[in-house]
C-alpha cells in the first residue's frame, strides 16, 4: 500500500519522536521507551501475555509499555531450564497427522483451550480456541511453513493474516550475550524428570510416560517465592516440530519481581534425572506456591493419521493482509486499509501530543 498521506504523517510523527529523544527531560524518557517498544517491562509483560493468551497480544503490541510506566518495578523473567542445546533450523518431512487435544486451567476447569495440531511434509497448522464463562470465544490460528521459512498468523473470525519470517535461533544465541548474575539473595532450583518406563500406542507413535518436578527454593530475603511444579505426563517424539531440533527439555519455573533499587537473585540450578520427554499428548500440572495449588491438565480427544488436504497449510484465498503498527507488529483484528492507516497515524500523534503538552 503506497500512498502519500501516511508517509507525510509518518514524517511528522519522526519528528515528534526527534523533539522528545532530544529534550533532555526526565519525563520524556518513558515516553520514547514506549514508543521504542523497550526496556525488561515491556519483555516480561510479552513473554506472560504470549503464554497465557497468545491470540490476544497481537493487537497490543506497542501499547503495553504505556500501560507498564506507572507500575515501578522492573521485572526479571526467570526462564529456568537444563543445559541447553543450541536447536538448529530443519526442515521436517512429517507424516500427515492431526492432534486434538484440550487443556483447562485452575482446579474448577473454567477456563480451557482446544488446541488442534496438523502437520503435513514439512508444514505444521496449530489452531486454539480459547473459552471462558462471561467472555467471548477467542480463535486463533498458526501454519508454519518450514519450507519457505516463515509463519503465517490467522485471524479466523475477521479472516486477517500476516506473515512473519522463521528466525535462525542458533546463530542468534550465539551471538547472545551472557546475562549478568544477580547480587542478591540465593535460589536453588532443581530439576527432576524420571522416564517411569510405561509405554502406549498412539496410532504408530509409541507414548512415554514421565513424571517431572521442578522445586524452587529460595534463601531469606530472596524476591523469588517458593514454589515446587509436578507434572505427570505422556509424551511422543515430534523432533522437527517448529523446524528446529533442540535435544533438551526446557521449563518455565517462573518470574522474579524486583523494586526500584532492589537487587536481583542469584539463581543456581541442579539436575537430578534427565529423562527426555517431547510432545505432551496428556498432562497433569500441578503448581503450588504460597500455600496455594492449581491444577491444569491436557487430555488427549483425536489422534488421527488420515490425508490431509495442502490447501490447508496455505494462505486461504479470502484472507486479508492484517494491519502493520508503526512501532512493529500487526493488529490482526483490523484490515491493511487507507482509513485504518490514517487512524493508525493520528492515534500515535495524539499519544505523543498529549505526552509533551499536557
């Protein structure tokens, strides 16, 4: 989409930016945080919202840091895992497979997600449906199209879509650059995952069973709270799902919550089993912290191994391209139209307008 209008009001708005990134006042520097989309707020805030409601972050992306500023605290997302191995980028040659399963969250099951896996050569579909009571139902659907190294998200309610370009994780971890450990108090976490040597046919996939359980214990004074997460589960080999291949199970433990001036934990990490699980057709999770325990579980519906049609793993032909942001990303729910890129526009100048003037 090529017009002269947005591009004059982009122009403008650059120069906004400019008139705050060189003011030099204190108040302006969450301003151009915000708009930069940076700082550990804004990461946290994504790497929860993406876990627990991944269909409902694409349309915030650029907004959330705005609404973080006035919180205070700077949070340190903990991803806690055993020695990982670097994944390296594939390309799968899957057998036509579709997964049906559902998980519910909370010991009452309210809140579930339906969750349908195809996969084909070297294509993957995952489409969710999120269901709660009082709220609408939200669906949502990705196709990974290894082959072409890219991701195509899907908005099946406004048939919106945007495609997104498969990153090459090896190379970028790399190049990452070492965390620095924290000065403050100490955390131990332990790994524990015992293949229970039970087995079960899942069409010609053979299902392992294993129990894992991760314990978070922290010293006197640590911003860590106690936690201990059990899961029992059964699980079957999709190495190449999400083209990439990593030999090492990965957990999330939890977060850490640091204030203003406060140091960060030193967290140290111990292994005692390592047994390998892999795709979770069936799991028990129950998590416990603060005396309080939840339950969420994943239970197995359809297992099929019939043909799946290609048309499938492909752009639908009556989708629409979604609308970009000026700070990254989509909003899924609206179409890339003139009126919506001039409303798009205008929204950010009145933002910043209101930030300098008022």
């Amino acid at each position: 989409m090529d017009v002269c209008a947005p591009r004059l009001i982009a122009k403008s708005l650059d120069r906004l930016r400019q008139v705050i990134s060189t003011g030099g006042h204190r108040r302006h520097r969450g301003l151009r945080d915000a708009l930069e989309g940076g700082g550990p707020e804004s990461m946290a805030f994504s790497l929860s919202a993406r876990l627990q409601y991944p269909g409902q972050t694409l349309a915030m992306r650029g907004r959330r840091s705005v609404l973080l500023l006035s919180i205070g605290l700077a949070v340190a997302p903990a991803i806690l895992a055993q020695t990982l191995s670097i994944p390296a980028f594939v390309v799968p040659t899957f057998a036509d497979l579709t997964i049906k399963k559902q998980q519910s969250f909370g010991t009452t099951s309210s809140r579930s997600t339906t969750e349908v896996l195809y996969l084909k050569g070297a294509r993957a579909r995952r489409e969710f449906l999120y269901e709660q009571p009082g709220s609408r139902r939200l669906s949502y659907a990705t196709i990974t199209q290894c082959d072409q190294r890219r991701s195509v998200q899907l908005n099946p309610e406004a048939k919106l879509y945007f495609v997104s370009v498969l990153q090459d994780w090896s190379a970028q971890l790399k190049r990452a650059r070492p965390v620095s450990e924290g000065q403050g108090a100490e955390v131990t976490t332990t790994f524990d995952a015992i293949d229970t040597g039970e087995r079960r046919a899942a069409g010609h996939y053979v299902a392992r069973r294993v129990r894992t359980t991760v314990t978070v214990e922290p010293s006197p004074g640590a911003n860590t709270p106690a936690s201990t997460r059990e899961t029992d589960g059964w699980y079957i080999d999709l190495r190449s799902l999400d083209c990439s291949v990593a030999t090492t199970a990965t957990y999330l433990a939890g977060g850490e919550v640091v204030g203003l001036g406060a140091r960060r934990d030193r967290h140290h990490y111990k292994t005692k089993g390592a047994a390998r699980r892999g795709y979770a057709i069936e799991e028990t999770t129950r998590f416990t912290q603060t005396g309080r325990t939840t339950v969420d579980r994943v239970e197995l519906i359809e297992l099929s191994e019939h043909p799946l049609d290609s048309s499938l793993f492909d752009i639908p032909r009556d989708y629409r391209p979604a609308l970009p942001r000026l700070r990254g990303g989509y909003d899924i729910t609206k179409p890339d139209t003139l009126a919506n890129r001039l409303q798009e526009y205008w929204d950010e100048i009145t933002l910043v307008a209101r930030t300098i003037f008022f």
